[in-house]
C-alpha cells in the first residue's frame, strides 16, 4: 500500500475531530490535530514542480490605483458585466461559464481615489486543490485590498459557504482582524501563557499541543483576545492574509422584493443588478468604507485654498505626515520644519503646528513648511 497522501491524511483529520468530544481529556489531542491539519493544508497549497495548475502566467497584470479589488465568483454571476459596467473596460460577458480565461484590470475612481478592479475568471468547489484556475485565480484574491465575492441571488447562501471555504483553505482570512497574540521562543523554561482577557474558547493544553506539534518547547505566549485554536494555529503558522470582503449579491432584477428583503440579512452584503444597474450607490459606498482609505489634500504655502481636485490617498494604518510626504517624494520628510494640519485630526480649527509622527484623518489640508 503507497503512502497516504495529504487529502487522504486531511480527511482523517476531520473526521476524527468531528467525531471527538471536546473536554478537558482530549484538549491537548484536539490541539495537535488542529495544528497537523493546518500542516497538512499548507503542504498541499505549496507548489511542487509536479502539477498544481503551473505558475500563474498570465494571472499577474501591471498593478496601478491606491487600492485593488479583486472579484471572485462562481462562472456566470456577473463579475465581467460588474467590471465593465463600472471601469468602462471591456471585459467580455456571456451565457456561458469560463467566459473570462485570466486576470482582466480596469480603473475605478471613487471619491477622488484610483481603485484598481481585477475581473478573475470564475472558480468552482476544490479550486483551492488546483481545479480549473482555481489557484491562480485565488493566488490574485491574496493580493488584493478588498475582495467582492459575487453571487448569484438565487443561491446565495449555498454558494458563499463554497467559496468563502476556498478562500479560508488558500490562508485568506475575510472581514477578520489579525489576532492580537505573540509568540517569543526561548531557550529554555517550558511554555508561559499570560493573557489579557479570559480565555473561552482554548486551554492551556490546547495551546502547548500546538505549539508542541511545531517543535516549540520554550516560549512566551502573550494572548490579548480571546482566540479559537484554529485562530491560535493561524498565528503559528503565519502567512495568513486578512482581507475585508463584501458579498455582491447579483441580478436582483430576477427576484420579488419578498425575496430581497430577506437577502439584506447576509453580513456584508450588498444586493445589486448589473442588468438594470440598480443600487450600484450602495456598492461603491460600501467599497469606500472597506477600503479604509485616508484623502489628504494640499494647500501650497500662501494659498488661500487647497487643491480639492487630486488629493494624496492613504491607507488608514499607514497615514502619519510621513507617509503622507513620502507620497509625494521620497526626500520631502527630511526637509520638513513642520506641517500645518487642518481637518478632524488635530484640534484646532484654526490649523495646527505637528511633526513627521502625526496621524492624520480622512479629508484633512496639509501645508508643508520646510526647513
Ligand atoms: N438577469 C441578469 N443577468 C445578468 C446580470 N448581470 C449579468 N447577467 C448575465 O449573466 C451572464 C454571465 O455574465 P458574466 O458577466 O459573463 O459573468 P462572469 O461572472 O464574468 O462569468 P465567467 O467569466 O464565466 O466566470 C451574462 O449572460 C450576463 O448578461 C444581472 O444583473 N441580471
Ligand atoms: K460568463
Ligand atoms: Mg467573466
């Protein structure tokens, strides 16, 4: 008999632990197998020369805007009609599935900002496991700012449990926030666990188990959220991406408003037709809002107002009065005396003197007073 190999091993896995009760006696086992599952899926996403849907050519395109959005979606719920509606770029749309072949970009202005939208090709149930396009196309998603996962209203539910399972297998973590835990090895001293809030949902055996199953025997555990194992497995492992995500749900043109009603119940949804381009508003509003991004605008020493037209556009955890001159050019921070700063992040409405560590807000005017 050959060796089991890692999908065999992954079943397993997960039968054993749909099968094994949680308690105090089977905590450290449930961690270790948490821990060997999430070894095992990484060993099957890692490229081997032997197959796996080859390198992705044709999948990478030249990236441009502040910001990139990345459309994922079974064939045929309307990413290629979505995309040209919205960019003016033609990305062709028809009846049949596997319309779109590769990575299609196109430019989207919202609010003053250049977003970059990336039209994918539709992927289908184990794409994850190198099915069709499946991972290049979700290798793109990886990539992206914001991700729209677009689906077809008439089977909504069924097919975002599909496709977020997909993405999760892939190590894209949607609408999370990275957990807040970090993990010192250390010579010697055995495994020490100091956490900031109760802990509900790991034990302590939990914890070793895992850490054990990487070979960690000393280490300093500092946890300051109250994480699942698998969130704690994630930290381990690292190399998980967190991405915000909306769910298009399209071609509300085809369902009775009894039916629409009940859709507005999903998380994170927005329900649109492309067809009759209703409450596309909506969508852009709530892009924005994911997008998290920061619009400064300039006003050149002396003049009385600022340029509203083309503001610097910056992301929410990487806005200071650095980045911001960073934005502009690479040598402007040395020579900076200081800025003057009006808008909701200081508090004078008069403006207000800062340095280079300031953080500054969404439509703040920035004067830039050089040495
Ligand atoms: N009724 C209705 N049909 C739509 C709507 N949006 C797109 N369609 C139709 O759905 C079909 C598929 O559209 P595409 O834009 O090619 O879908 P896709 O998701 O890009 O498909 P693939 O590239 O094959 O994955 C086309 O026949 C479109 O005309 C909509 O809002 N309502
Ligand atoms: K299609
Ligand atoms: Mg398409």
């Amino acid at each position: 008999m050959g060796k089991e190999t890692a999908v065999e091993q992954i079943k397993k896995i997960e039968e054993e632990l749909a099968h094994t009760q949680k308690n105090k006696a089977t905590s450290y086992h449930l961690g270790q197998l948490k821990a060997k599952l999430a070894k095992l899926k990484r060993e099957l996403l890692t490229p081997t020369s032997s197959g796996g849907g080859g390198p992705g050519i044709g999948f990478d395109v030249a990236r441009s805007g502040v910001a990139s959005v990345g459309f994922i979606g079974f064939p045929s719920v309307g990413k290629s009609s979505l995309m040209s509606g919205l960019t003016g770029t033609e990305s062709v749309a028809a009846a049949y599935e596997f319309t779109t072949l590769t990575t299609v970009p196109g430019t989207l202005t919202v609010h003053g900002a250049p977003i970059q939208i990336l039209d994918l090709p539709g992927i289908i149930e184990g794409a994850k496991d190198g099915k069709g396009r499946g991972r290049q196309v979700i290798a793109v998603a990886r990539t992206c700012n914001l991700i729209f996962i677009v689906l077809d209203v008439l089977k909504p539910l069924a097919d975002k449990a599909v496709i977020e399972a997909e993405l999760e297998g892939f190590g894209i973590r949607l609408n999370k926030t990275p957990p807040n835990i970090t993990i010192k090895k250390k010579e010697k001293g055995g495994i020490a666990i100091t956490n900031t809030v109760p802990l509900t949902k790991i034990t302590a055996d939990e914890i070793k188990a895992v850490l054990s199953e990487y070979r960690m025997a000393n280490a300093d555990v500092h946890i300051r959220c109250d994480p699942t194992v698998d969130e704690f497995v994630d930290v381990v492992e690292g190399n998980r991406v967190y991405i915000p995500a909306i769910m298009v749900l399209n071609k509300i043109d085809a369902i009775s408003i009894e039916e629409l009603d009940l859709l507005y119940r999903i998380p994170n949804s927005v329900p649109i037709s492309v067809k009759e381009w209703l409450n596309i508003d909506e969508l852009l509003e709530t892009m924005w809002e994911k997008l998290s991004l920061v619009r400064v605008y300039t006003k050149p020493r002396g003049a009385k107002a600022p340029d509203y037209t083309a503001p610097v556009v910056l992301k929410k955890d990487k806005c200071t009065v650095e980045d911001f001159c960073n934005a502009i050019h690479k040598d402007i921070s040395k020579q900076l005396k200081h800025a003057m700063v009006w808008g909701t992040s200081v508090k004078h409405s008069r403006g207000q003197k800062v340095g280079l560590s300031h953080v500054l807000a969404d439509e703040d005017v920035v004067t830039l007073v050089k040495n």
